[in-house]
C-alpha cells in the first residue's frame, strides 16, 4: 500500500513539475509574442515576423497579419493620395496656405511664396507672410465669424493685384487661404478701357472734320467753285484716314488672334531692304530727305513672309520720314547676327523721349510730337506683332534731337 502512495505522489509531482514548466514556458512565448507584436505596430517588424508557435494563439496572429496587411494598403493608399495632392498644390499657379488656430503657418505652396516674396514661411504667422492690411483683415474677420470672407488688394511691391479667399476650418479651428493671380486679368481690362478710349479719340476727330465739312458743303460751299473741290479734297483725306485705321485695326485683331498666317519663304534681306526703299522713295524726295541702303552683299537668307516683312520696313521708314525735318537723312542696313539677320532703320530726326522708348510699340500709342502729325498709332504695334510672330524680336535707340534708331531681328532660313 506504501508503494502505491509513494507512486501516486511521484505522479503526482512530476505532473506538477510539468504543468510549471509548461506555465513558465508559455508565459516566455507570449512575452515573446507580445514584444514581436509591439514591434510590429511600431512597424520595426513585418507581421510575418511574428511568433507561429504559440499554442492557442494561431487565430490570433492570422488576425494581427490580415490587419496588418489592411493597414499597410490603406496607407500606402493614403500615401499615395498625398503624392498627388502635393504634386498639385506644388504645381498650381495659385497660392494655398493654411493656418492654425494660432495663427501660424502650417502649409504653404510655391505659388503663395512667391505671389507674396517670401520664403521660409512655415511656422511664421498670417500677418507677416500676408503684409497687406486689407488681406489680414480679411483672414481677422474668417476667423471671427467663422465665415468665408473675401477681398482683393493691389500690391504696389510686386506690381500684382491679389484676391484672398479665406475659408474656416471649423473643427481645427484654423484657416486655408486662397490666393488668386488677377494681375493679367485686370492688365487686361486696362488694355482694353484704354483701347475703346483711344479708339474713341481716334474717330472723334476725323468724324468731327467730316461733319463740320458736309455742313459747310451744305450751307452753299457746294455750289462755290473754288471752295468745293477744296473741301471734297479734306473728306476724301479724312476717309482715307478712316480707311486706313478700320485696315490697320483689323490687321492687329488677325495678327493678335492669330489668325493672319504667314507664307514662309527664303527672302534675300538685300533685295528685301531695296524694295522697301523703292516704295518709300517717293515720299522722302518730296519731304526733302536722302533715303540711302548700306550695301549688305552676302548675308544669309532669312525665314520670312515677304509682304510682312517690307510692310514692318515701310511702317518704320515712314515713322522716319515723318519725323525727320528736311535736309536730313534716312539709311537702311542689315548685318548677319549669331543665327539671325538684324535690320535697321536710322534717321537723323527729332528723336524719341527717354521715358516713351519703352512704350512706343504699343497700340494707339504717341508721342507729344506725334500727336501733332497724322497716323493712327498703330503701325508700331502691328510691325511688333509681324517681326514676333517670325521669332525675332524689335526695339529702338534714341536721343532727343539727334535722331533715332530701329532695329529688328529675323532668324535665318
């Protein structure tokens, strides 16, 4: 009987002594296991990595992996979406910011750094990047009411008109800013006020002559036989003029529009320049004025519509004529330059103003001395317009009283 109880408790005991071991042994597994899961929230580890040996844990860790696995789509999906989200912000032409509740920068993309010069943005505040008083105000009071506000300034610093669009972020209690580029809009709208009133301006006068020409005419100027002719003689001047400026108009409308194609052809800048001297030729004898072509033997041939180009050359010889006094001069000349042929057109005349050198090639555009003359303001405009749309580019030199200087570029054939 004593055998038996001493065998019941070796039994007893080893059972015991087993049962420890297999505690001892599991509770190292699972702080193993539980480690390997810390690591793999803390993505350290791949799911993959985790212990598979676990008794009773398998369901466990077949779930932590298939969660695992949804995470790691959703975020590359999530990361995804803020490459492209930051390749638009990065590329929009128009300013994003936002804002915290603070105040303070959290985002800011290239276009509001640069429509406001400012770099190094984040982390400072609203007004310092803003440094405009309307447009701060506009985001004080989004911020007050808790409103969309929006309102437009001009900034004299960078020549640029700005229209800020600030919207709430209820739940953060911040702000995203939107910045919009109006500048070319509202040059545009300027460009196109001065050219109803310069064309306005432009037709007064002509049309006031014409009127003041019938009535005269009408009033028994017809039946005199000297004064008739004299007056039909200013309203056929006066209808030409109009002709003229209706021609030029609608010559600029197709050349902006681009709707006036160009014949490209190989043009010999030489015979390009006589002709253009035979045409004006006339004109300068009968205004007392030596027209002179500088010899240019051997410059390539250029690319060029040759009907444009010689009317761009009698737009500037006439402009030349015109405001060079008798005995003067007028000389035409070409030089070969890099890829291009440059062409030039210089007098001996009144000279243009340092101050509207910049602004002479643009429409309706006149001097103080040419608004005393005749002419429309726009042959300058449309030869701008020709010598671009052949890929060169036209300036002018000048000095007051001693005469000016055109030049104009056209790339080789």
């Amino acid at each position: 009987m004593d055998w038996l109880l001493l065998l019941l408790a070796g039994i007893l005991a080893a059972t015991l002594g087993w049962l420890a071991w297999r505690h001892a042994l599991l509770r190292r597994r699972l702080k193993d296991y539980h480690a390997a899961l810390r690591l793999v929230a803390e993505e350290q580890r791949p799911p993959s990595d985790l212990p598979a040996d676990v008794p009773g844990l398998e369901d466990l860790t077949n779930t932590v992996k298939t969660l695992a696995l949804a995470q790691a789509v959703q975020t590359s999906s999530l990361e995804a979406e803020r490459v492209r989200l930051a390749a638009v912000l990065e590329q929009m032409t128009d300013g994003v910011l936002i804002a915290n509740s603070s105040g303070r920068i959290q985002f800011v993309n290239p276009a509001a750094e640069r429509l406001f010069n400012v770099s190094e943005s984040l982390g400072r505040s609203v007004v310092e990047v803003l440094r405009h008083h309307k447009l701060v105000e506009t985001w004080q009071r989004c911020q007050q009411s808790g409103q969309p506000q929006e309102e437009s300034a001009e900034l004299p610093h960078q020549r640029a008109f700005l229209q800020l669009v600030a919207l709430p972020d209820r739940q953060t209690g911040g702000s995203l800013l939107l910045v919009h580029d109006l500048t070319r809009i509202r040059r545009l709208e300027s460009v196109r006020r001065d050219f109803i009133s310069n064309v306005s301006h432009e037709l007064r006068t002509p049309l006031a002559s014409l009127k003041a020409l019938t009535e005269t005419l009408r009033d028994g100027a017809l039946e005199d036989p000297q004064a008739a002719p004299r007056f039909l003689e200013r309203i056929e001047t006066e209808v030409d003029a109009l002709t003229q400026m209706a021609q030029e108009l609608l010559d600029l409308s197709r050349i902006e529009s681009g709707q006036g194609t160009l014949e490209f052809d190989r043009v010999d800048p030489s015979r390009l320049l006589e002709a253009a001297a035979e045409r004006m030729r006339a004109q300068a004898e009968r205004a007392g004025l030596a027209l002179t072509v500088v010899e240019t033997a051997g410059l390539p041939e250029v690319r060029a519509d040759r009907g444009r180009l010689e009317q761009v050359l009698v737009n500037l010889i006439h402009n030349a004529v015109k405001f060079t006094p008798p005995g003067g001069s007028v000389i035409l000349s070409a030089s070969a330059e890099g890829r291009s042929v440059r062409f030039s057109v210089r007098d001996t005349g009144v000279g243009i103003a340092e101050e509207d050198l910049e602004r002479i090639f643009e429409r309706f555009f006149k001097s103080d001395r040419a608004r005393s003359g005749g002419g429309t303001g726009l042959g300058l405009s449309i030869s701008r317009h020709i010598v671009e749309a052949h890929g060169g580019r036209i300036w002018a030199e000048s000095q007051e009283g001693r005469g000016s200087t055109f030049f104009f570029t056209v790339p080789v054939f």
